[in-house]
C-alpha cells in the first residue's frame, strides 16, 4: 500500500505499507483493533528512503490493551 489512505482498516488484519501514505485533508482513516501495520524495512526509491506516514485530515487508532 501506498499513496492516498482513508476508509477503515478492518480489525485483526495486516496492511503491508511499501511506500509513503497520506491521509488527505477532509478524509479519515480508522485503524481498528488488532490490526497489524508492517512498514517496508527496505525504505522507498534507490535512495531507500524511510517510508513516511502524514496525517493531512483525521485518523482514528481504536486499539486496545488486549489488541494494541
């Protein structure tokens, strides 16, 4: 995944991220959960650049203790 993000990440599911995210003015994204996020080790580009998260509109993390 990578780009534009907003929507819902479903509870208890993986998002594999290979690139830079964004979530964009006016838009929001909800990560519930136990939801897994894996950021590419590699970075981005031949330059390997680290992947980078910005947060233009909302984002909502519904963790909890027992699935942060």
């Amino acid at each position: 995944m990578s780009g534009d993000v907003s929507g819902t990440w479903e509870k208890n599911s993986t998002v594999n991220v290979t690139g830079h995210i964004t979530v964009p003015q006016g838009q929001s994204l909800t990560i519930e959960e136990g939801v897994n996020v894996i950021f590419a080790a590699q970075g981005v580009g031949v330059n390997h650049v680290p992947v980078e998260f910005t947060v233009d509109g909302n984002l909502y993390i519904k963790g909890t203790a027992e699935k942060p």
